[in-house]
C-alpha cells in the first residue's frame, strides 16, 4: 500500500533520514520504533509532505506522493493523528470532528457512525471543549477526527504517550479493531514494547535515519531490542 524507496531528508545540514527503505502491507498494522531523535516522527511528517524531501520515493497505491501539495493527502485516503494530539483547544468535541467533513464526498458530509460506536464517550462530551478534555479523552479525539476523513491509512504518532493506563488499553483495542475489523492500514510510532507487541503485526526499527530491523512482530529478538530500543 505504502512504499518509501532511498528516501534522504535533511533539516538545515542535519542528514535525518539516509536511504530510508520501508514497506507498508495493505491491511496490516506496522509499528515504527527507535530510540528518540531517531527519524520516527520526521519519517511521518515527509509522508505527509510536511518536511521537504531531498531525494527519494513515496508511493501509495502506486501514486507517487512527493509531488502533491500537503492537502492532498487526506483527500487520498491517508489519515494522520500526530504526536501531541493537537486538538483545536476552544472548539467543541463536535466541532473539531467537522472539521474533516469537507474531505468526504458531496451528498456524504457528516460524521460517520461508527465513530460514536468507537468512541462512546466523546459522543456524551460532544459539547465540552477540546481544551477542558483529558488527555486521553482529546488522544481518543484526535484519532476520531482522523478517522471522519475515512481513511485507507492512519498515521499515528505515539498515541499512548502520557494517557493513563486503562485508556491506553481502549486505544489499543480500537487499533486492533480497526485494522482486523474494518480493514484499515496502520502505520504506528510507538515506544512502549509491550503495546507494539499486542498490536502491531510488523515492526520496522529506525537508528540514526535508517532502517536497520524489519519483519513480523513475533521475530522482533531480545538482541534487537538490547541495541536498538533498550536505554
């Protein structure tokens, strides 16, 4: 579904990410994990054409992305919940799920049930602000807002950071039901091991912009986690 091929990025003369290779399988959950200052967000970024890139590919399904403004994205097919949430802090919970309605097609311009089945308690607080919310209350939002786009793709940066426990195992579960439930391609940051583990079905580990690990989550081995993941 997704394919990034030598993908190189720079910030200033910081070389970032060097001849990045990475596979997205349709249908899959893939867990991108790392030290910090890594790549691991940067990567996430320039799939969504927010950081130039200096030389490389990124295809979804076969189209090339490099080429299209930043707004085109979304209207694609590709949904992106980014690290710290940010939630619009004075609009409603309502209002901030509309905001993606006009990506959705003419004559379909509403919030889609399921959310609300996903996410019941943000239909109960629906007029609360997004700024009076909980963490995990406005982590649950942004990737509902995310998912109003209906996408075939969600980018997700660190869902679970600071979230309380017992809400970090909802948003795992939503994960999981999204991807082996309604199909949806996943593509996670993620540090906590234990949550890639139960999640995720491939892992692709990054050091200094490169990827140096991948494969199916069950042979992630304890030497690559010692060397890579271990601080």
């Amino acid at each position: 579904m997704l394919e990034i091929h030598c993908l190189n990025q720079f910030y200033g003369e910081s070389h970032t990410l060097w001849d990045l290779n990475l596979s997205v399988p349709e249908g899959q959950c893939t867990v991108l994990m790392g030290r910090n200052g890594v790549g691991k967000t940067t990567l996430l970024q320039c799939i969504m054409g927010l950081n130039k890139i200096q030389s490389g590919q990124i295809t979804f399904h076969g189209k090339a992305l490099l080429p299209l403004p930043v707004e085109a994205r979304p209207r694609l097919g590709i949904g992106y919940v980014p690290q710290g949430r940010q939630i619009f802090p004075l609009l409603t919970v309502e209002e901030n799920l509309q905001i993606g309605l006009p990506v959705r097609p003419r004559g379909d311009r509403k919030i889609p049930d399921f959310i609300n089945d996903l996410f019941p308690v943000l239909k109960e607080i629906q007029h609360r602000r997004g700024g009076d919310l909980s963490g995990g209350q406005q982590q649950q939002l942004a990737i509902a807002r995310a998912l109003v786009l209906d996408p075939k793709l969600l980018l997700l940066d660190e869902p679970t950071e600071g979230i309380q426990p017992n809400i970090v195992q909802e948003i795992g579960d939503i994960i999981r039901k999204l991807n082996h439930e309604l199909g949806l391609t996943v593509l996670l940051v993620e540090q906590k091991l234990p949550f890639a583990r139960k999640t995720a079905d491939r892992f692709c580990l990054l050091d200094r912009g490169r990827n140096v690990a991948s494969g199916a989550i069950d042979s992630l081995s304890d030497t690559q986690i010692k060397e890579y993941l271990t601080v």
